[in-house]
C-alpha cells in the first residue's frame, strides 16, 4: 500500500484568512493498479478518487517508504526512514515491546544472512506531524487503522486529541460487516450490516463539523482495503457478473472493497463541500504500501498490480509504488500530473513548508519538502531509498533488501545474497522495464557500483541495524530457486487455494490435533511428525474446555527441516472466523534438523478454544513433542499426551 504525499507548495504568498484544514487519506493496501487513476483497471471503479484528482496533482511514481504497512505509518508521522526509526516490520500489534531495533547473530541453516528485530512502538519521543499540528492551533483527530502500539502509544500519545476506533490491531477487528469485534467501539444498532469504512467516514464527518470553524488534521487512515477480505454482499453480487476470467483482477470481493473505500472518500469530498470549506482545505490521498497479490480470495489473489511486478511485501515496484493526489485550491494546479518521484517522508517537511512552521530545533527528515513538484518544477533529490530486511514467504518475495531509486534507474541490493559473503544485486532501467523482468546488474556493473554507494551512504547515515552474514549458513540446505516462490495464503473467507501446492484431501485428527493446508500428521513414538510438500501446513486443536486466562503461553519441543517464520493462531470465544492473522502471533523457527524449545506468549480479550500451530511455510519434515499450554506466570494449564 504505498505512503505517499502530503504536500503542497509555498508557490503563493498570499495567505488565506486562517491556516488551511488538512484531511490526511491513507488507504491500506491499495495498489497503484487498484484505482482508475492510470488506466490500468477496468473492473475497479473509483469515481470519487477521480473527483479528487480533479481537484489537485495526481503523483505517477509515488513510494511508501516500505513495502508493509506499520513501517509507512511512522515515516509518515516522523518523516524518517524505516531505516532510521527502526519499524521495519508490522509487529506493532504483539504484545513485546520493543523501542530499538538490534541485530539477531545467526539465522536458519538455508539462509545465507540474518534478519535484525524490528522496533514494535513508534516511540513518543518523536515530535510526530499530530504533535505539530496540535501545537500550533489544530484540532487533530485520527481515524480508522493505526497499527503502532496500544497505550502508551495510541494516538492519544501521539499528539491526536481524538481516536476513533482506537484499535491497535492490524486491520478490522473480524470483519467489515457488522458485527464487528472491536473492544470498545459498536456498530449503529440501527443499521443492518453496517459497513465499517461508512462508519469510519460518518464519524469523521462528525469531527469535521465540529471543528469547521478553526483549523483542524483529519487523519483519515482508512481499514480499507486491508485483509479480512469480506464486502458488502450487494456489491460483492455486483460485481461477479462483471468477472472477466483472463483478468488478473477478478474478484468480485475485493472490487466490492474498493468500491466502498472510494465511496468514502466521496462522503469527506461532499462534507467539505457541504460545509463551505473546501478551498481552504488541503487534502493528501496515498496508500502504505502496494497492493496485495498474496492472499486468496474468491480463488484468486486478492488484486493485480499489473503492469507492475511483485506487491505488499515485496521490494519489486509492486510493492513500494501506488496512487497519490494533493489537493491545495490556490496552490496546485486542478486535474495536474506529476511524473516526480516522492516518498512516505516527504509529507511531513512539506506541511511544515506549505503551512510556514519551523521544524523543531534539532528536527531533521530523511524526506524532503515537494513544494517544487506541486508547482509543476523539477525536485532536486538525487535518490531515495527503501529499507526492508526481511523476507516473508510470499509470491515474488527476495531475501532481507534494501533499494535505491535514483532517475530511471532502480538498484535492489539483496544483503550476503552473493558468493562469500558479499551482496547480490538486481539492476533495473524502469523507463524501458516497468515490470522489472530485465536484471542488468551483470551487464552494468559500473552501474551497479554507482548506485551502491549512495546506499552505503544512506545505512550509514541512518544509523540502520542490518542484516549480517549469517554463520550457520549451509550451502547444501540453501534453495535459490525457490526464492521469489510461494503459493497464495489462504485467508479464512473466499474459496479454496487455486495455486500449485494444493491442499490435501480432509484427514482425521491424530491424537486430537487436526491437520490442514499441505501436510500430513501421524504419530510416532510420543510425537507429531508433520510432513508438508511446501505452501501453508498448520495443526491445529480444539481445548477440552474454554481457557479464560488472558495471558498465555504455549511450548513445545520442535525440529525442522522446512523452511520460513512459523505462526501461532487461536480462536476466541464468540468470535469468528476461528483462525485469522488479527488473532495470531508470529514466531521465528530455526530449521536446522535439531530440536529447539519454543515458547510463544500472547494475550487475549475472551476465553479460548483452540489454538493452531503454523510451523513453516515450506515443504519438509517438522517433528513436535512436549506441547504444553501454560498462564503467563508459568503455571501449567494443559498439557498433550501422546
């Protein structure tokens, strides 16, 4: 879902009657593909995005500042690198807390470098854009997805006066159709099947009403179009008579989802002109990070960024390039275009420009001000760059990498990718290769070296904690050509899995423990010996009876010789779908052969049921023992006998 611009430019000194309003529009997931602003979709309708272009700039090479979500968000808020604040990954929503980011020292035998500990909290001591904004007279107010720490680090810490549903999940709380699950936020009794993005849009409209009359920051981070894949179901019927089998985009689910953010966006659109205050508001519309093309849904990926390569999670264009569009009446041009590469970090320094307020003494970015592209002029930026050391299993995923756009030109450095410790690299001309299919580091390699320094520079200066050498690498468990490869991850809702790796035909529990996705479970000798042909493999266990602690712990005793991060689900009472990512955990697996303790902690709101152990995301050989359910103080609860 790509971050982009907020921006606008201090081409006129002439200044209006009182500061301008700012509604800060950051939709999630939402690929440069998914929107009707390029001409590369027919089956998505974006009307109202469309209205909005034709207020302001549309930017045609707009980047989030990482390919994941939560890593965007604080660049946002900070105008620094993922590089620099250290959230490199979306674990903002598990509870260890974490607020510098450090190096791990070995990684598993297939891997050929290590993969640092992100930070889990923006820390409030960034002096964040709400903070900004709050100082100098605004009424601030957040809405929808926030994804960078419960308290002590919600959006009330962080300079919003105002939080609305005040989640710290990953995206909405089950569904977005009521009922939802959210702790202390319902769904209007009144309103059959209330959508949640409608909801969202109506209590930011409360917010503006009630501020029309002094400067106020909507920060409008929409839930849409995020996983759970779920719609209205009059859209979703809409829209599967219009499927176009030979379409990469063809489901009918997500083109639902996409219909209703964009009809959001027309509901904030009507406000600000119903209110009378449109030409003193300026409006920023991006997306976190590129769309995604790894879930299934309705038995295909969930979109197609097309004519991009890769997506969410990838460091392809795909996955960093999306829609984005300032509007500023007086000060950009309606209906202009900007071929201008910006990025994430850009937004806060150009606020401060556009709005005439200093930075803080001592506050420095790692974006810069676009004032000049919202004029219509060159920016003077040599390069930028994106940060992104880790590697989740997913269709056209590369190994921990950090890349540098500079001109046409785009240098993937994948880190100790290479022989003997050294790095690997991909080399793309993106004028001439969009899609990125043409490597020319071998073929340019004065290029290459060209490109690379400034990425030296850049770790250097931003302090960053990298990947290094991983010394327990082995060469023969090394698979090079399976990087890039990963089947579609099944998401609870939209049909089975269309991709290679087919699941297995429906087998019976062992030992209580049933087995599912692309593996098979037998006992032996007083253990789980799962076997998987590579994709999705998971157990999972219904409890004798609902657990009410609300912390626990789970620990076993595993080998492995798979590959890929394992993950813990469980299923909470009242609550549906059973197994989804909103409720689970990820855990690092060490896939040498030998047996490792592995003790997974998390907490919970309702009583458990049951509880799923993912244990790779590879094809091999996975033995567990010892399984034992414990409080978080250690005493034990229940414990498996084989």
């Amino acid at each position: 879902m790509i971050s982009v611009v907020a921006a606008f430019c201090l081409c006129s000194t002439v200044r209006a009657a009182s500061p301008p309003n700012v509604v800060f529009i950051l939709a999630d997931d939402l690929g440069w593909s998914d929107t009707t602003l390029f001409g590369t979709t027919s089956f998505y309708k974006t009307p109202h995005i469309e209205r909005l272009a034709a207020r302001g700039m549309t930017f045609t090479r707009a980047y989030s500042a990482s390919p994941l979500c939560s890593p965007t968000r604080a660049s946002v808020l900070t105008g620094l690198s993922p590089a620099r604040h250290g959230i490199t990954s979306p674990n903002c929503h598990l509870p260890q807390v974490t607020l510098t980011a450090t190096a791990t020292q070995t990684g598993p035998a297939n891997q050929k470098c290590t993969i640092p500990n992100s930070v889990s909290r923006l820390d409030t001591n960034y002096y964040t854009l709400a903070e900004m904004f709050r100082d100098n007279g605004y009424a601030t107010g957040h809405f929808g997805k926030w994804h960078l720490g419960s308290e002590p680090y919600s959006p009330l810490e962080h300079g919003f006066e105002v939080d609305i549903p005040h989640h710290p999940g990953p995206g909405p709380a089950g569904s977005y159709v009521a009922p939802w699950m959210f702790k202390d936020f319902d769904h209007d009794p009144d309103i059959p099947n209330e959508h949640l993005e409608d909801r969202m849009a109506k209590e930011a409209v409360a917010f503006m009403q009630r501020h029309r009359d002094k400067p106020f920051f909507l920060n409008y981070w929409m839930f849409s179009v995020h996983a759970p894949f779920d719609a209205k179901r009059s859209l979703i019927d809409k829209y599967r008579k219009h499927v176009d089998e030979n379409d990469p985009q063809r489901s009918p689910t997500y083109a639902a989802m996409v219909e209703s953010m964009d009809d959001a966006v027309g509901t904030l659109l009507d406000t600000l002109d119903r209110l009378g205050i449109a030409d003193n508001t300026i409006i920023v519309f991006a997306s976190d990070n590129g769309g995604n093309m790894y879930n299934e849904v309705d038995g295909t990926s969930a979109t197609s960024n097309f004519p991009l390569r890769g997506g969410k999670a990838t460091m392809y264009e795909g996955g960093v390039r999306g829609p984005a569009i300032v509007v500023d009446p007086g000060h950009v041009k309606a209906g202009s275009r900007s071929d201008e590469v910006i990025q994430s970090c850009d937004f806060y320094p150009t606020l401060l420009e556009r709005l005439d307020i200093d930075p803080q003494p001592n506050q420095s970015f790692d974006g810069i001000s676009i004032a000049p592209a919202l004029q219509g002029k060159p920016l003077d930026r040599d390069a930028i760059f994106t940060y992104f050391p880790h590697s989740p299993n997913i269709p056209e995923w590369l190994p921990p990498s950090v890349s540098v756009h500079a001109g046409d030109w785009k240098l993937i450095r994948i880190f100790h990718g290479g022989d003997d410790g050294q790095h690997d690299y991909k080399l793309f001309n993106l004028k001439n290769d969009l899609g990125e299919q043409n490597n020319l580091a071998a073929a340019q390699p004065d290029r290459v070296r060209e490109l690379d320094q400034p990425i030296d520079d850049f770790l250097t200066d931003t302090n960053a904690v990298v990947p290094l050498p991983n010394p327990k690498f082995d060469p023969t468990k090394y698979r090079p050509e399976l990087i890039g490869q990963a089947s579609l991850k099944g998401t609870g809702k939209g049909g089975s899995k269309t991709q290679k790796n087919q699941p297995l035909k429906a087998q019976k529990p062992v030992a209580g423990w049933l087995p599912g996705g692309t593996c098979q479970l037998v006992l032996e000798d007083g253990s789980l010996i799962l076997s998987s042909d590579g994709g999705d493999p998971y157990l999972s266990y219904t409890l004798p009876a609902a657990v009410t602690e609300k912390t626990l712990v789970l620990k076993f005793t595993m080998s492995s010789d798979a590959t890929g991060a394992g993950q813990l689900f469980w299923h909470e009472k009242d609550v549906s779908p059973a197994f989804i990512r909103d409720r689970s955990t990820p855990f690092d697996v060490k896939h040498d052969g030998k047996p490792h303790e592995y003790s997974i902690q998390w907490s919970v709101d309702n009583p458990v049921l049951a509880v799923r152990i993912d244990p790779a995301t590879g094809q091999g050989r996975i033995t567990l023992a010892n399984i034992r359910l414990t409080t978080g103080d250690g005493r034990e609860i229940y414990r498996w006998k084989f």
